[in-house]
C-alpha cells in the first residue's frame, strides 16, 4: 500500500506546485477526458477481461479508487501542461518510459497483480496516448 500511497502524494505535490500553462477550461476538459479513459480502461481490462487487479487483496479499498482515479489523470495534466507544439519526440518518450516505470513499480511492489496482463502490454497503449491521442486533444481544445 505504501507504494499507492507515495505516487499519489508526489503527483498531487506535482500538481499544487507546477506552473500552470493549460487554462481552467482546457483543464476541466482534459481532466474529464483523462478519467474517463482511466476508468474505462480499468474496467474492461481489469474487471470484465480479469487480466490485472489493482490492490493488494481481492477487496477494493478507498486507496484503490484515489490510485485508479488520480495518477492516470495526473500524469495526463502534467504532460499536457508541459506539452508545446515544439516538444521534441523526445519528451514524449520519456513520458512512455516513465508510465512504464510505474507500471513495474506497481507490479513490482505488489499494489498491482497481473492475472494474465503482461506489464510489457502497456507500452503500447502508452505510445498511443502519449503520441498521437494527447497531442491530438491538446490540438483540439486550442482550435476551438
């Protein structure tokens, strides 16, 4: 739990104290779009398809659903609060590596239990959020 714990304090911190580049609109929006996706891809892979569970135990606990509901979104608000029409590719891979990261972290810690899901099975969902779906958002929003 502990692991639950410390992610979700350092991206809350992260969030407090960045500077914020994305208006409040843009920030509702993304925060609506990004949970939903969170939630979404929790419960079709994790619960209907039983391929991972989030969670020590069997039982959902409160940390359970702040972790599922808060880190995906952060990550997401932070990417995009730093993300310029300029940003290298680069930026976008390292965004990949580090979700990556705290995937392994997850499992590695136990807080996630793989039931058949691979932790190499995210990376390419996290190619296609981080190159083309968020940038593609972000173009949106800003036409608009």
């Amino acid at each position: 739990m502990w692991y639950a714990y410390t992610i979700v304090a350092i991206f809350l911190l992260i969030l407090l104290f960045m500077p914020k580049k994305l208006t409040l609109r843009e920030l509702y929006l993304s925060a609506g779009v990004l949970g939903f996706g969170a939630w979404l891809g929790n419960a079709l892979v994790g619960d209907v398809f039983k391929a991972f569970r989030i969670g020590p135990s069997p039982h959902t606990y409160f940390i359970d659903y702040i972790f599922i509901s808060f880190v995906p979104l952060a990550i997401g608000l932070i990417f995009l609060n730093f993300l310029t029409h300029n940003k290298s590719t680069l930026y976008k891979w390292l965004w990949i590596v580090l979700s990556f990261l705290l995937v392994l972290g997850a499992v590695k810690s136990g807080y996630m239990v793989s039931m058949g899901w691979k932790t190499w099975y995210s990376i390419p969902v996290f190619i296609f959020v981080f190159l083309a779906f968020l940038p593609w958002h972000l173009r949106i929003m800003r036409s608009e």
